[in-house]
C-alpha cells in the first residue's frame, strides 16, 4: 500500500466503529502484529527507548525519526508515531520537527502537552494550543494528510482534572487537531464525557490493563484504542522470568514456554510490496 493510500486508510479508520491501534516497538514486533490483522499501529516512545537501554523521553529527534522510517518501511499498513511534545517548546520548532516526521512515511502523530518538569509538569494551556496549531500548520503546508493526534497528559502526570482535561482537548480541536487523547482515563464516565466534549471528533483511549474491553469502548463512543508501552513491557516480563529463572535456578523451564523459531519465521520472510516512503 502507497503512502498515500495508507494516510487515507487510517482516516477512513477513525470515521466510524472502534479500532485497536496497538503499539510495536521495533521493525520486528511491528511486522508481527501486522501479520495478526491490526489494521494500524503505532510506535511507543517507552518502548524504543528501553531497546536503547535508556528512559523514556530519552530519545533524539534524529534517533526518532529513523526508528519511524524503519517500523513504517517493516508494514504495509499505516503507522501513527508517538512524537512525544514534538521535540521542542517553541511552536515554530515544534512545527519544523513535524515537518521532518512527516516525511518518513507516517500515518500520524501525536503531540503531547508535559514538559517533563515534576514541579509544573503541563505546558501552559496558551503555549499548548499554540505549538498544536503549529503541528496542524506545518501538516496542511507538508500537504501529507498526516493524522494529528493531541495528548492532555493531566492525568499521568499528576494533575487527574477532568474538567482541565477537557478544556485542555477541546481547545487542541479547536486548533486543528484530528482526534483527541488523554492517556490515564480509566472511569467509563470521564471518558464518555471527553467523547461528548470534543465530538465528533474521534478519541484515542490508553488501554495497558484488563479494565475494559473493546465492545465497551466501542459503546462509549471511543474510536481508536491504543496499549502503550504495555506490549512491550509484556515482552519484557517474559524475558525476565526467563533469565532470573536461569541466574537464579539454574534450570531452563521458561525457555521452553516460547514461540517456537518455526512459527517466526515465516512472518519475517518477505517485506512489504511497497516501502513506506514510496508515494
């Protein structure tokens, strides 16, 4: 599938019904949730980072913007990027950096609103919207058909007001924003109420943990549901389990619970028709 093709395909999926968008961390894990049947991914800041050996939001501009080339050139199907607060303060930067994502095949990307200070960890919601307008500016002029994505992060980062929250999402759409997320939202009726706030704009869902299903985002109204970094640390929970076993034991059990070779590989043999920078 064309670059193109696959913009147009991952708006068409936020149009109507609900979707999982889960999150690869590399070529690899994206190429195998490709060949599940997802019809979209997206990339995890956490995850990359930690396959770096650093922290999450520890991670280069350059340093991102390959590992985007790499996952959308690994998959036929479109991929969103987790492009953190976009790399910058400065909404004329921000937009610069957007431009640059923008050429490496992606579907979409997301912008987030934390700074990274504990002690005023949301930018303020003036500079928010402004670097938001500029990400939508710096799309249209691309003219990519990137899908921008707007993160309230009050609820991660110690500020769960759901009143701010939706102030704070509302005025992304407003700006432009496509759809709208606020990651950390787990009671159903804050959700339903940030899905009626912002409609009919569509809205992304954070699901890392078993408390809702997809029939029951699906009735609130959620469109895309994503998972994080959870993939990824699910990933790492078996190899940990694997190796303290090993170092602590001495014995090999764990090793035989996984996926054989003969079931891998045949997954990794062909590349897609089309890489992603092809338009």
């Amino acid at each position: 599938m064309k670059t193109d093709d696959r913009r147009r395909r991952f708006r068409e999926l936020h149009a109507a019904g609900c979707f999982v968008i889960p999150n690869p961390w590399d070529a690899g894990s994206a190429r195998l949730l490709e060949s599940l049947g997802f019809a979209a991914l997206a990339t995890t800041s956490s995850g990359f980072a930690w396959t770096l050996a650093r922290r999450d939001n520890n991670v280069t501009l350059a340093e991102a913007l390959a590992h985007y080339r790499a996952v959308a050139a690994s998959v036929s199907i479109p991929v969103s990027a987790d492009f953190e607060g976009g790399f910058a303060v400065a909404p004329d930067a921000v937009a610069e950096n957007v431009r640059a994502a923008a050429a490496t095949g992606l579907a979409g990307l997301s912008i987030e609103d934390s700074t990274g200070d504990e002690t005023e960890p949301l930018f303020e919601r003036g500079l928010a919207v402004e670097r938001i307008r500029a990400a939508r500016s710096a799309i249209d002029a691309s003219g990519s058909g990137v899908l921008l994505t707007a993160r309230a992060e009050c609820f991660v980062v110690g500020r769960p007001d759901l009143a701010e929250t939706i102030r704070r999402l509302t005025a992304y759409s407003e700006a432009g924003a496509d759809c709208l997320f606020a990651p950390g939202l787990r009671d159903k009726a804050d959700i339903a109420a940030v899905v009626k706030a912002v409609a009919p704009k569509p809205v992304n869902v954070l699901v890392s943990s078993g408390f809702t299903t997809l029939p029951e985002m699906a009735a609130l109204g959620v469109r895309r549901i994503s998972t994080g970094g959870a993939l990824a640390r699910a990933a790492w929970a078996g190899f940990l389990r694997a190796a303290k076993e090993i170092h602590e034991q001495g014995t090999f059990e764990e090793l035989g619970k996984a996926t054989p070779s003969s079931a891998l590989q045949p997954m990794f043999d062909l590349l897609p028709e089309k890489s992603a920078g092809t338009t």
